[in-house]
C-alpha cells in the first residue's frame, strides 16, 4: 500500500466514518493521484481546482459523483495533509433531484421468481420484505431475527444508527429454512465458498458481487426496460408498496432507518394513491370555470 492510502484509511477509521465512506473517500483521492501523476502532497491548490473543473466539465461527472469526489478529497487534505486552502470553503455540487426507479408489485414478484439459486433468492426477498440497504442484509446475524415480537433488529445501519423493521410472517419459515442449509452459528447470509457448502465455517458474509450479478440477471430475464434498477431499488419498492397501502410516512421513516421525514418524503411522488381523489376534487372546484 502507499503511504497515502495508509494515512487516508487510518484518519477515516479514527474519525467513525463507515466502511462504504471510507471505501469512497479513498477511491476519490485514488483518483486524482492517478490523473496528475503526483502523491496528493505534491499538488497544488491551483492544480486541484484545474482537476475538479476537468472532472465537472470534460468528463461531465454527475453531480453526486461530484459530490463524492469533493467530499473524499476534501477530507485527506484538511485532515491528512493538513492543508485548509480557500477552494474547500466554497467548494460545492449542484443537487441533483432525481427519482428512484420504482417497481410495481408484480414485477417485483416476477423478478425474485426469477432467481434460480436459493441463497440469493431468499438474501433478496429479504432486501425486500424488511426494506434493507444491501450492506444492512449482507451482515444480518442469527441473533438479530426476533421470532417472539416478529421484529428483524437492523445493526450497522447507515450513519451507524440502529432500527428495527418487522419481520413478516412468511419470512421467518423462509429464513429457517435456509439457516439448515449452512447453520453458521452468526451469520444468516454467510460465504458459501465456490462449493457452496463451506458456509458453516465462513468468516465473512457472501460476497456483494454474487448477489449483485445474481439480480442482475434476473432483471434481464424478466424483461423489465426500467432505468436505474439495482437491489437497493427493491428498499424503494418497499416504501412505495407499504405508503401503496397506507402506512402512515412517519411509520416507514421509523422502518426504513432516515433521520429526517424530507427523506422519506420522496415517496410520495412514487405512487399515484390519492392523486385520483385530488383530481376529481379539482375538476369540481374549477368546473365553474368554463365559459357558457
């Protein structure tokens, strides 16, 4: 390893920040020392705003790329290097509001019904049925199932905050069920070595490219042609299906783990329930309206 990367990793770790943050913050210095060919120490304030204006303008990086980017590089110079240059006082990304991509019910069905290797398929019914991130399910343990109160405790949450989620009633035979075919006495989702059968003596969760590619090729088979769509959109069709029906947006806050209802929020331009009643509302209140 460079003596970079070895400071930037141990100033990420003493500050709390999570595994995936690091794993990005760390990417984004990686980066610009590969585009200008110097150690980080070695680069001039002027040649890293010349950088990010590259990345925004020739390279169009997306602004949460950007984001990132600043976010990552920000962070080794202030903290690592020690450097509180004026470019990081103003140093800013357009916001970027997009949508999720959201799945219908059915196709949400059609998609799980389409892989075909049992791990994968129960790991991904459970993303959707708990609303889980992916890293959230990845690290579930035996002892986080609460069989007594039908709740799923939800450790390592993002911005390390701890939830729990109920655990719906088909579930728990499903999660069983598949616990026999490893019994690793931790893990719920454990590596299962290219036999498939070392899962009980595993020291790591599976990997996150296998279920990735696992639901990835589900996807294609289904012929689905929506944009965007990855696990974490199984988490967004969770929120959807559950406001769908009328839980109240206070409640999905709680079960999907945001620290602010803005978040949870979004939401509500993803399904069209209550959009009909408005219209009708509105057609009355205007009918007056139209000339004689």
């Amino acid at each position: 390893m460079t003596d970079w990367y070895e400071k930037s990793m141990r100033a990420l770790q003493l500050s709390g920040k999570g595994e995936r943050t690091q794993q990005c913050y760390t990417r984004a210095v990686r980066k610009l020392v590969e585009f200008s060919e110097k150690t980080p120490d070695a680069i001039s304030e002027t040649e890293l705003q010349d950088y990010f204006i590259y990345r925004r303008n020739v390279d169009e990086w997306s602004p949460n790329t950007m984001r990132i980017c600043h976010a990552g590089i920000k962070f080794f110079f202030v903290h690592v290097l020690e450097r509180e240059w004026g470019t990081f006082k103003y140093l800013a990304a357009q916001k970027e509001h997009r949508l999720p991509t959201v799945l219908s019910r059915q196709e949400v069905l059609q998609i799980l019904a389409s892989v075909y290797t049992l791990h994968n398929r129960v790991f991904l019914t459970t993303v959707y049925a708990c609303g889980l991130r992916l890293q959230e399910a990845l690290h579930l343990e035996v002892s986080d199932i609460d069989s007594a109160r039908m709740l799923i405790h939800v450790h390592r949450g993002k911005g390390a905050k701890d939830r729990f989620a109920p655990l719906p009633d088909m579930l728990l035979p499903m999660l069983r069920a598949y616990w026999k075919t490893h019994r690793h006495e931790r893990l719920l989702f454990p590596a299962l070595g290219r036999s498939c059968r070392s899962g009980a003596n595993a020291k790591s969760p599976m990997a996150k490219s296998s279920v990735q590619g696992a639901f990835k090729n589900a996807v294609r088979e289904t012929g689905i042609h929506k944009k965007r769509i990855t696990i974490h959109t199984l988490r967004h069709c969770y929120a959807t299906h559950l406001l769908e029906k009328g839980v109240n947006l206070r409640v999905i806050q709680r079960y999907l783990g945001h620290s602010s209802i803005e978040t949870t929020m979004i939401y509500l331009h993803l399904t069209p329930e209550g959009h009909e009643d408005a219209s009708h509302l509105v057609n009355a209140l205007m009918e007056d309206l139209t000339d004689e």
